[in-house]
C-alpha cells in the first residue's frame, strides 16, 4: 500500500510540473502559426497568411506539417499583422520558430520590415546568411541593432531558433533538435544591446522565407530553400529555460488550437499592393 501511494504521489508531481511547464509557455503567446492544419492559419487571432508561387504545406514538419519553400524566386508565405500584433513587437516580445536548412540564403528567413539589412529598415530578423550562419537583431529609430552568428546552424536537421527582447537588448539562441539551446557567440554581441521601442513597418507583411532588399538595392532578394515549422510570437521576453523547454519539443497549448476553416478572413489589401498579387498560390 505504501509503494503504491510514493509511486501515486510521484505521478502527480510528474503531471504537476509539466503542467506548470505548458502554463509557463502559454503566458504572453499572441499569435502562433503551426500549419498543421494545411494552411497558414494564426492559431490565437485573425493574422492568417497565405502563400506564393511554390510555397506549400507538407507532412515533413518538426510536429506534423510544415511550409516548404524551395528557394525559387518569390516563394514564400506573408502574414498580415493588425495594429495589437504591431504594438507587441514594439516592445517587449520573443518570436521562436523551427528551421530545416537545405540551403541557407543571404538573408532569408523570418522578418518583418522593409528592407531585411543595410539601415534601420526592420523590426525583427532571424534569417540565414549561408548554409551555417544566421543574422538577428532589431531596430531602434535609426540604429540597426544587427548580430551576426557564424558557425551557428548546420543543414539537413531540425533546429529551434529563438530570438527575445526585453525592451533592452536582444538575445539569440540555436538548439539542434532535443539538445540544449546555445547562445551563439556574436562579434557584435550576443546579447545585443536592444533599446525599445521598435520601428515598426505596418504596411509590410511578416515574411516567412524572403529576403528583401539585400545589399539595400530593390529586387534584390532571396529566398530560402528549406522548411519552417510553429512560428509563435509572445509579448514578453522568454527565459533560457522556457526555451529550453521549447527545444526539448514543448509547445504551448494555446499554439495547437487551430481555428476552423471558415475563420480564416482577413484584410490582404497592403501586402497583395506591395508584393505582386498575381504571385499568389
């Protein structure tokens, strides 16, 4: 009787802490993309997105479904923010997504803004530069608060990239699938000094898989070759044990619950005026 009380008490503990670990990751998420449900469909709010050219879908993911994208010319998938999304990330936020490398792009990947480099043109980037590298950071009036982490991805495995900001500075983490995240080491900084608030770009769609810009010369972009899985947003600047628990394969109950099909309206009136609408899948 005994043994069996410990072996009872013990299981409810068990089931208390991961209980406690879920609770933890659902505080502050505000919007979340898991694919899983074959679409790009915002999980907690109406930040649906669509996707172009040969931008699909697939039963690949790190949990069920993922976007593909193939590196063709304008292949990837945009989501329109509304103005609560757009006051979040002008402050205090963390944005953390899955990533599978085929070939990594100068400067593509998952941002927001105008122009992805070269001046203060963007809210938040987290793109490849090359098959083993990323670039990060945030900008702040007229300062790119850019860091480059070389030597910190590899291709062909899942990886979990975090990037939070604590409305004082910006940290990057990369973790190989299940293993322990690192905080890549950064010549510009890794914490990076940060200071809020964010520029922030209304008019430009969060871009999954683009690069806009690169060099600062128009039509000059890239496109990754990879896929991409739960891209999830919160308003508040995650701890390293938090993403941990996200690296380990934790994911925050709120990001699984899909809205159903017919909920899926949204406004596309900016993103389909500035990239080309006839592009579209």
């Amino acid at each position: 009787m005994k043994l069996f009380i410990a072996i009872l008490t013990i299981a409810v503990f068990a089931i208390c802490i991961t209980t406690s670990v879920n609770a933890d990751l659902n505080d502050g998420v505000v919007a979340a993309w898991t694919f899983d449900d074959g679409k790009v469909t915002d999980s907690i709010g109406k930040a649906h997105g669509e996707l172009f050219k040969a931008a699909k879908i697939v039963d690949k993911g790190r949990f069920g479904k993922a976007l593909d994208v193939d590196g063709s010319d304008d292949t990837r998938a945009d989501i329109e923010f509304n103005a609560a999304l757009e006051k979040v990330i002008e402050q205090e936020f963390t944005v953390g997504y899955w990533l599978f490398v085929r070939q990594g792009r100068d400067h593509s990947g998952v941002w927001k803004g105008e122009k992805v480099g070269w001046g203060a043109f963007f809210t938040f980037r987290m793109v490849t530069t090359n098959d083993t590298s990323m670039t990060w950071g945030t900008c702040s009036g007229g300062t790119e608060n850019w860091f480059a982490t070389d030597g910190a991805i590899e291709t062909d495995t899942w990886l979990y990239v975090c990037q939070t900001v604590d409305g004082e500075e910006a940290i990057a983490y990369v973790a190989r699938d299940g293993k322990k995240p690192e905080i890549p080491a950064s010549g510009q900084g890794n914490p990076k000094v940060a200071p809020a608030p964010y520029n922030l770009f209304p008019d430009r769609p969060l871009e999954l898989g683009a690069g806009r810009q690169i060099g600062g010369n128009a039509g000059n972009d890239t496109f990754l070759d990879g896929m991409i899985d739960d891209v999830i947003i919160w308003d508040r600047a995650l701890s390293e044990d938090e993403v941990a628990d996200l690296a380990g394969g934790s994911r925050p109950d709120k990001a699984l619950a899909v809205k159903a099909e017919g909920k899926l309206a949204t406004s596309w009136g900016k993103v389909k005026s500035y990239h080309n609408r006839h592009n579209r899948r």
